[in-house]
C-alpha cells in the first residue's frame, strides 16, 4: 500500500471531494493522478494535504508498516507459486494467525485474506478453517466506522466462509449493515456486498439462504437510496417467487426489473440478470 493510498482513503473517509481537498494546494487533476499512482507530487504537497485531512503521524506509522508487510508477505506467496508448494500458504496463514493473537494488528486480517485469495487462485484449494474468517467478521462487527480497508474484508467474509457463519454475520451485523455509515460509498460498498452474497447463494440454488439475505438486502435498501441496487432487488424477489413456485407473480417482478435496467441503458445489468433469469426457469 502506497502513500497516495492513505490520501485517497482518507479523503473517501471524510467525504471530501477531490476538488476541496485539492483547493490551493494542487490541481484536481493531479491529485486524482497521485491518488491513482500516476504521478508523484512534491512533499510539501504532500504535506499540506495530510494536514489538510488531519491525519495524524501514527497513522501514516500505520500504513508504512502495512507497506512492509504486504511486500514480504506478496514475496513468499511468489516463492510458494513459483515452486508450486502450497504447503508454504498454510504455513503463512498460521503465522499471521499467531501474529494476530499476539498482538491484535489488523494488518494480519487483511494479509489472512490475501492468503486464501491465492490458496484458491493458484492451488485451487480452500481452507475448511472457519476461525481467520470468524476473526474478521468480529473486527469489522466491533469496528466503529468501515473504511475502504474494513469494506474490502466485508467481501472475503461472502466469499471464504461457509452459510451458517455467512447467516450469523448478516444476522449480527443487521443493525450495522443498514446505520448510517460514515464513509461516501460505503452504501453501495455494501450494497456490493449483498448483491455477492445473493448471487453466490443462487448458483448455490439454496433457496432458503437466498430469501434470508434478499430480506435483508431490502431492509437495507429501505434506509439507503440506491435506485440501481433497488432494482436489483425487485429482481431477486422475483427469483425467489419462481423458486417457490410461485412462477407468474416471479416473472412480473423479474420481467419489470429487467425492463428498468434496459429502460435505464444499463445493458450489462440487464444481460448479465436475463441470463441469470433464463438459467433459473429452465
């Protein structure tokens, strides 16, 4: 993780746009192309924007030794793929698991989640331990204010863990899921979230999973204006009707949902849900 990182997270944090927080010290521009790794800026930039942001220095302590640790963890993980020895992995994960207890870093969250990232990525394996996913779903639950740190976890917890501990999280999470975070996209971060799990769990064709989160998801919904992810949702509930046999009620929902997305020229949403529509009814 770079520098430029820790600006833009911050900045997203804080809901400031690129233009205030540019404004007499730089151009938008240029703090668009530093915060995307495009070019450098000079350090009395720099500074000026971190003061600007507040950040304070034992944050950016924070984010130099996350650098570090990304850079030794990402050169043994290339050393495992390259001798195709996945058994260095599982060693990894057992050490940031230690690290974890010794010290409660959440650096070692984010690396567990690399980790199983490249176990399955390379080796095509999963780990059957439950416990790294049940450490991350109880800091993000105790964290008071997601980050864009804290939201990229949110989708390793969808992917890497099994449905009872995916149905404990949303069902503890329920209350933090659908408050008022404060971070600007947040919302639709989440919203991201939901969509990956409801989406999983219909490849899955568990119905009764699919309805607990679709459920959710509309609650969400309800306190959070997203017309997109609305529609999305009107979509799901009509899957659920078609898999309770409930098959003409199903086709309006989905059919009406489908017909917003085209109606909005949002072709790569309404292709990617008639496909999903047409695997269902068949």
């Amino acid at each position: 993780m770079l520098l430029s990182d820790l600006i833009k997270e911050s900045r997203e944090a804080k809901n400031i746009s690129q233009k205030d927080l540019a404004q007499d010290i730089l151009s938008p521009q240029h703090l668009s192309h530093f915060e995307n790794n495009y070019s450098s800026i000079l350090a009395t930039k720099y500074f000026s924007l971190i003061k600007k942001l507040n950040i304070t220095t034992s944050e950016i302590d924070y984010y130099l030794e996350w650098n570090n640790s990304q850079n030794e963890l990402m050169s043994a993980i290339q050393n495992a793929i390259s001798t195709k020895n996945e058994s260095i992995i599982y060693d990894l994960i057992q050490n940031q698991l230690s690290l974890f207890t010794e010290n409660d870093n959440s650096i070692h969250k984010h690396n567990l989640v690399i980790l199983y990232q490249n176990l399955e990525k390379y080796f095509g394996q999963s780990s059957n331990d439950e416990y790294p996913m049940q450490l991350i779903s109880d800091y993000l639950l105790n964290s008071p204010v997601w980050h864009s740190y804290e939201l990229n976890l949110l989708e390793a917890i969808v992917h890497f863990s099994s449905e009872t501990s995916l149905r404990a999280f949303f069902e503890t999470g329920k209350s933090r899921l659908s408050s008022n975070i404060d971070m600007g996209k947040a919302r639709k971060k989440i919203a991201r979230l939901y969509i990956l799990a409801i989406n999983q769990s219909i490849d899955q064709s568990n119905v009764t999973f699919t309805k607990f989160l679709v459920i959710n998801f509309k609650e969400f919904l309800s306190k959070n204006n997203l017309f997109n992810e609305q529609t999305v949702c009107l979509f799901y509930e009509g899957i659920i009707l078609i898999q309770n046999d409930k098959y003409t009620q199903g086709m309006a929902k989905a059919s009406k949902a489908l017909e917003i997305m085209k109606f909005a020229d949002d072709i790569d949403a309404y292709n990617k849900y008639n496909e999903m529509l047409n695997t269902i009814i068949v």
